[in-house]
C-alpha cells in the first residue's frame, strides 16, 4: 500500500475529543452526555455541504475530512469540538495502514 504523505505541520486546529456517557435521568431512563477525553491537534477540510427540505424548513448538511494522530481508542458516538463548533464522528481509516494518522470523515452538527 502507498504511504500517505502529510505534513503534520497542517494540524492546527486544537480540538476536544469526547466521548458519550449515560447518566441516569432519575425515571428509570438516562440522557447522553459527552466528556472530554484528549486534547488533540487535527486539520479540518471542509468536504461538502448538502441543502435538504425538510417539513418546509431548509436543512444545510456540512461534511469534512478531519486528520489527526493515530488513536486506537476512537469509537462509533464518539465527537470532536473545536469551541462551538462539534463534528459527529461518522466513520475513521488509518490511509495507510501505518497506524500514523487517523482520517475521520464527520459530519458538523447544527448551531
């Protein structure tokens, strides 16, 4: 397989990875919240952005590749916050199989 080639000098964006976890809601349910797990510096490209109707309303979907170092403990939930901004981890591949870099394709959730 052919090496990726990256400059890590690119990762510049300092984001928050968070996992979720459920706390009881008192009624026999529970509610989702997310918690910091590392600090870790990542580049963001803005892949593409999608408008859909939905109920009359427009609904603006935005995409984006976000590389970071390897990390083995990434999960299906899991989210990255850059401040007020959070990106929903779709799906995450090592390019290259080198266990260097992780590319995580996200989808930005609504402000």
């Amino acid at each position: 397989m052919r090496s990726v080639f990256f400059d890590p000098g690119q990762m510049t964006a300092r984001l928050e990875l968070e996992a979720p976890e459920e706390t009881p809601d008192g009624q026999g349910g529970a509610s989702i919240v997310f918690a910091s797990v590392a600090s870790v510096w990542a580049r963001i490209e803005p892949l593409s952005e999608v408008r859909e109707e939905r109920a009359g309303a427009d609904v603006f979907t935005l995409t984006h590749r976000i590389w970071l170092r390897f990390r083995s403990d990434i999960r299906a939930g899991m989210r990255l916050r850059n401040g007020d901004r959070l990106f929903a981890i779709g799906i995450w591949r090592d390019p290259d199989e080198t266990a260097r870099y992780l590319c995580c394709l996200c989808e930005e959730e609504g402000r």
